[in-house]
C-alpha cells in the first residue's frame, strides 16, 4: 500500500449512498468491502471527524459539543502516525467543523480549510446553528482542483483526506448529475458523488495507481430530512430541532456509509455485521503493520476474508449539542444524550437504546420490527451514570 486515501461524504445517510444511484460509490464498491452497517459515535463534523482520526470515542478525545471544545493534546491522530513513518499528509476540507481551531489539522503537512464567509459577513465558526454553517462551504469542484493540486507535488508515499460537504443544507445542487434523485438532497449526493469520481480519474492520470491505495470513503453523519425518509422524526414529525442533525441518536443520523479497498482485500465484498467509524483508525494502523494499542475501536481485518464475516460490535453513540441548542432559549428541554446499538451475529436482533445522560430517561428500540425508531419502550429504573 505505496498511498493512502480518505474521502469524507459529510452528511450523507447509508442508504441514499447505498441506493444504487451514485456511480462514483458504487465503482468503490465493486473495488472494496462495504460495511452495510457502520455507526457514527456523533452527528455532527467536528466529533465525529476526531474519532475517525483517532480511533478513540469523544470522552477520550475531548471534543464533545459543536463549539466548546478542541483535539486533546494527549490524542494522537492518524495524520500524526503516518507522517512519523514518512507519508506526506495533506488535507483539503470543506466546512467550519473542521477547521484549524479543532486541532484536526495535527500531523497534515498541508491542511486547506479555507471557506467563505457567511452571507452576512460574520465567521462561521462561531455561530452554534448546524444549518446556517452550512452556508460556508468550498463545494466539490474546488476541493478536487486543490486536492490535485496538492498532489501533483508529491513524489514519495501520501496520505490524502478529501472532505466533501455539498450533502449538507441547504440541498441546492448547482447541477444535476442524478435524474433519479428523489429529492434535493440526494441532488446534493449525487454532485459530490460526481466530482469524487473526477478526483479518482485525476489521480489516475497523474500516474498513481488506485490499486495499489488504501481508500477509505465514508460520511461522518447522516441527515434528518423532517418527511422525506420514513425514518425522519425532525420538523412537524415531532422534534423541530432535529431538522438536519445534532441533537438525536435515530439511525437517519447514526447509520452511515463506510467502504474499504486496499490491495489484498476482496472486492464487492458486503459486511452484515455491525462496525464503527471509530474502528477505521486501527485498522489502517493493523493493515500497515503499525501500533494500534491505546484506541478504543478495533482492526475490520476480520472481514476481509472472501465472505466478510466477522462479530458485530456494540456501537456507542453521544451528543452534547442539545447543551448548546438549549442555551439559544428556543428549546428548554433539550438534553444531552447517548445511546448503545446491538446486532446479533446472525442479524435477527438489532437493538438500540438511548437515554438522557444523568435522568432515568430510557428507550429501548426494537430494530428489526421498528426499524424507524417510532414505538420506543419506556424502561424504569434508576438514573444512568454520566457518560
């Protein structure tokens, strides 16, 4: 494995990306083994992004709401490890919630985190609003020129994260690539889609062979888009702040898209078994024969035998974002949550529960007959611990 390449699908939900209508996904697919059911430790960049990079859950790497907190100086990072064994580290990144400031930059040779400014004139990083961020963003065609542009100077080994954010609000694709979109999401989808595949052909062209790359395509979160997926509970579907993601657990947020290929792996290989996104980290470190002690996620070498098999792992999940929301006055009751997602090996059993973090708030979801989360079981009991 001379290269590594990351490729972040900000925002999109496993099955939009997994509908078939995204070339670009599908070639990786045919390419690679496909975690049918990845979870995200959180729904929103910043966080989530950190556990990708770390292979630590929140509480371990430090950031745990949108705007409080930055990458604990004891956290090493990916881009740490790899640059200590020679790769050239470079980044290209998209959104306020992966700026500098969070400390993600740690490791990167060259880290691009430009963006514009909000139409009003004021810095993005410092509203708590997840919606309105999304109005400062370096859209697909940029993030591929300059990720190139980066790469055409690089002789020896490299590691490469592509970020790309058009998936998130305020769904405007600025040219359809999907006549079977259903909506102007999956338009937003399918135009990251499109120039992730001009990236892999430029990559190409410049004489690196993707066969011989580690790729690692996944989304950090999913999206609530308040009706127009039946696992939707944002807008008029009962929880108004939940329009987009943050502030909820629901599997719209959590269940994401993750597909590995290296060489040696098999291809068109699909995973049943549960995973995270906070195992990626330890498996890049397993397949380059690295140290990958001190992480809380795990090696997905297990399922890259021919038939993927392997055990499913308990998936935890959090979000303090409600803390920060809570504070603008509109939604009082807000609170922070988390949650713990089961799967059976055999796949017959999938559970969720998630609870207030400090109350005796607890729901317990059946997935297999409740696979939109609707009819949660109230459980009694005493308070959870603090997470």
């Amino acid at each position: 494995m001379r290269n590594i390449l990351f490729i972040s699908l900000d925002t999109v939900r496993a099955d939009v990306a997994y509908s078939g209508k995204m070339p670009g996904i599908e070639s990786l697919r045919r390419g690679g083994v496909t975690f049918r059911q990845a979870i995200s430790s959180v729904p929103f960049t910043p966080a989530s992004h950190a556990s990708v990079f770390t292979g630590l859950q929140p509480a371990r790497h430090g950031i745990r709401h949108l705007l409080r907190e930055r990458l604990d100086p004891g956290a090493t990072t990916l881009a740490e490890r790899l640059k200590s064994v020679g790769y050239a580290t470079g980044a290209v990144v998209s959104c306020p919630g992966l700026n500098k400031w969070y400390g993600m930059d740690r490791g990167f040779d060259h880290y691009d985190d430009e963006i514009p400014r909000l139409p009003d004139g004021s810095d993005p990083l410092t509203t708590p609003d997840v919606k309105k961020r999304g109005l400062a963003l370096k859209r697909a065609p940029l993030v591929v020129e300059r990720a190139l542009d980066w790469l055409k100077h690089q002789d020896g080994p490299f590691f490469l994260f592509a970020h790309f954010f058009d998936a998130h609000w305020p769904y405007e694709p600025p040219e359809d690539f999907c006549p079977e979109a259903a909506n102007p999401y999956e338009g937003e989808v399918a135009y990251s889609d499109h120039y992730l595949q001009r990236m892999l052909r430029g990559i190409e062209e410049m004489g690196h062979v993707l066969e011989d790359t580690l790729i690692v395509c996944f989304s950090d979160h999913g999206e609530d888009l308040a009706g127009w997926y039946p696992n939707d509970h944002a807008g008029s579907l009962g929880h108004p702040y939940e329009e987009g993601h943050g502030c909820l657990l629901f599997d719209a947020t959590q269940h994401v898209p993750l597909v590995i290929s290296a060489p040696g792996l098999p291809r068109g290989v699909e995973v049943a078994s549960q995973v995270r996104l906070v195992d990626i980290a330890p498996t890049v470190l397993d397949l380059l024969g690295m140290d990958k002690d001190d992480v809380d996620g795990l090696s997905l070498a297990e399922f890259f035998g021919p038939e993927g098999k392997g055990a499913s792992r308990p998936a935890y999940c959090e979000t303090y974002y409600p803390e920060e929301r809570r504070a603008d006055g509109q939604y009082p009751d807000l609170a922070p949550l988390a949650s713990v997602r089961l799967q059976d090996d055999d796949q017959d059993g999938r559970k969720k529960v998630i609870w207030q973090i400090g109350t005796d708030t607890v729901q317990l979801y059946d997935l297999r007959t409740d696979p939109h989360e609707l009819n949660g079981q109230t459980l009694s009991g005493g308070a959870v611990p603090q997470a």
